[in-house]
C-alpha cells in the first residue's frame, strides 16, 4: 500500500511539473523569436528614408539685427537640426555636394521681431529686460514650394547673455520641425500639403 501512494505521489508531481513547463512556454515567447522580431523591427526602422536639408543663410529681414546674431542664429541651427536625427544630412548654405543629393529640403529663417534686452536688468529683475526674437522658418523644396512652414517666438527673460536666446530660439525651430509631419521623400514634393500658419511660442530661460 505504502509503495503504491509513493508511486501515485511522482506520477502527480510528474503532471504537475509538465502543466507548468508547457504555461510557461505559452505565456513567454522563446528568446529566439523575441530577438527575431527586434531585428525585424530595427531593419524597418533604418529602412525608413530620410530627406537631407541644406541651412541658408538667416536673413536679417526689416529688423536691425547684429551679423553676430545671425551668425549665432545659424550655426545653432546647424547644431540643433543634426542632433533631432531627423534629416540623413545637414548641410550648410552654399556646400557644393547639395548637387548631388536628390532628397533635400531647404531651411530658410528670417528675423521678423527683435527687442534689444538687458542682461543688467535681467540680473535684477524678470519684468523688464527681456530679449525677444520672432523669426519665420521655412521648409522648401528646390523648386522654391514651401513644404513646412512655423513662426517661432522666443523670450529670454533671466539671466543670461542676450546671445543665449540665439541657441535657445535654435533648439526650438529645430524642435517644432522635428515635431511636424513631412511628405516621404519618394513623393513629389511640390504636391505636399502646406504645413503653415501655425505659432510655436516658447519662454527662453
């Protein structure tokens, strides 16, 4: 009798251990195919083509702005643009490869609004001093059609250099740009839609 509950105990225990591997399979996918479907996934991704944009210049426009600004303006651009990962390459305004590359957009930014501010004031106080740009930028294809268009104000009311709002308004338009929809470059870009007339205000701090 006592040799026949023994036996009876593994067989159940042998059931038991079989229910819960086969559980355990089910609910949790082998390793394998959860690596097979990562790659899958991430060869997806890289395969996803990009448009390159070239940055011109920043025009002054009707605003009395300093070269240095708009120096600064610019090559914070540059910077903020390659770090959104969202264009295969920048390129700067006149690069002579930009001939050869077929997807490319043009980035084109001009002052509309600058107020003078004061760093004194800015070291003092936040409710006078502030440094204030507005600047309109615009995505286009070679042909001149505006892909995507933002205007984007900017305020840098502490402390800080008045050339800060330059990075500041920089990071910003590259944000807004990276936020926003754009055609597949495989499509003819002259019959996108218009992404325009829309307003990104941001406080610089």
């Amino acid at each position: 009798m006592r040799g026949s509950r023994v036996e009876a105990n593994k067989r159940v225990s042998l059931l038991v251990l079989a229910v819960t591997v086969v559980m355990i399979s089910v609910v949790q996918p082998p390793p394998a195919q959860t690596a097979t479907a990562k790659s899958s996934a991430e060869r997806n991704s890289s395969s996803t083509p990009q448009w390159s944009v070239q940055v011109d210049k920043v025009g002054a426009g009707d605003v009395n702005l300093a070269p240095s600004f708009q120096i600064a303006i610019y090559e914070s651009l540059l910077d903020e643009l390659s770090k959104t990962k969202r264009f295969k390459q920048v390129l700067r305004d006149g690069d002579r490869n930009a001939g050869d590359v077929s997807d490319l957009l043009i980035l084109k930014t001009t002052v509309q609004k600058y107020t003078v501010g004061s760093e004194t004031r800015r070291a003092v106080t936040t409710v006078s001093g502030a440094t204030k740009l507005t600047v309109r930028s615009q995505l286009c294809a070679r042909d001149g059609h505006i892909i995507l268009e933002r205007t984007v104000n900017g305020n840098v009311r502490f402390m800080g250099s008045n050339l800060r709002a330059t990075h500041n308004l920089a990071h910003n338009v590259a944000k807004a740009i990276k936020q926003s929809s754009l055609p597949e470059p495989s499509q003819s870009a002259s019959h996108g839609a218009i992404d325009s007339d829309q307003v990104v205000v941001v406080e610089l701090r």
